[in-house]
C-alpha cells in the first residue's frame, strides 16, 4: 500500500488552483470540475461536492494540519508572495530555526497551512560551503553525522577540485 494523494476541500476551486498553479508551480492533472488532480499528489476538491459525498457538513480545524513544500530558493520565492496579486496570509513571517533551516508559513485561500522549507540536504551543503566542519554540520541541523558526510561529499570533492586547480593554475605561471 502507499499513499497516492492528499485531498483538501476548498469554497472557490479555481481560485485555489490559481493559488498552487502560481506560487507553487503545480500543474493541473485532471480537472473534474469539482475535484481536481494536481502534480505532487496534492487534489483540490470543492466543498459542496465533498460534502455531498461524505453526506456531512465539513468544518475547517486551526493549525490541524499543513502542507510542507522545499524550495532552496527562499528568497526568489518570498519575493513570488509579495508579488501575488491577492493578498497572502502568513501565520509566521521567513525565518530561520535554529537547526538552521529557513522558512516561512502561510495560508492558503482556504485557511490550510503551508510551510516551505529548505531542504535539509540543502542547508547542510551551505554550512559545509561556509567552512563548518561535518561535526559542527550535524550538531547544528540535528541530522546524523554519516548522512552529514552523505550530503557534504559532493560540496568537499567540489572544494578540493577547485583548491586544487588555482594551484595548478599559480603553479603553471
């Protein structure tokens, strides 16, 4: 068994795919109408359909659940909200934790709670860019020391091979 989708009613579908279509960049698989099948699992379903299916009224909790989305380019995307052309409620502005990752929370035009995050792997490569050691690296993102060396692998081969060309360039001359 896996878990093939995560549905979320909404009060205005095309709004709400408007809203994952452009800050999101989730394109649209299947359009029903009144349910509709986006890229990353992620189904929006429309209120009075859902209800009419669970034969209930549905009430909308606070801060019961959220979607988690990645993007390593936290800045280019902060500056995609402040430029969406219907306001963006946030429920915490950027910032950063202390594991040293970076991201923001918001809602949706429905009030579900978004977090988007950086990418672990990501923050653990740009500690390792800015020179801490694979101790210091997992100390500080909470992650285990061997997936540290995992994820910082590539960045140190990278460093050497470029360390290691300038002295063959300043050894040529």
């Amino acid at each position: 068994m896996r878990l093939k989708n995560v549905l979320i009613v909404v009060k205005d579908i095309d709004r709400s795919k408007r809203f994952y279509q452009d800050l999101f960049g989730l394109r649209t698989i299947t359009d029903f109408g009144g349910n509709v099948i986006l890229t990353e699992g992620l189904v929006l379903q429309d209120k009075s359909t859902w209800e009419q299916l669970i034969e209930k009224e549905t009430i909308h909790g606070d801060g019961d659940m959220e979607l988690y989305f990645e993007e390593n380019q936290m800045d280019d995307f902060l500056k995609k909200l402040e430029a969406y052309p219907e306001p963006v409620r946030y429920l915490n502005k950027p910032m950063e934790h202390a594991w040293g990752q970076r991201v923001v929370r918001i809602y949706d035009p429905d009030g579900h709670m978004i977090e988007v995050g950086e990418a672990m792997d990501f923050v653990a490569r740009r500690f390792c860019r800015a020179g801490m050691t694979l101790e210091e690296i997992a100390e500080k993102t909470q992650l285990p020391l061997d997936q540290v060396q995992g994820i910082c692998q590539v960045e140190i081969a990278s460093q050497r091979s470029v360390h290691e060309q300038s002295h063959s360039h300043s050894r040529q001359r």
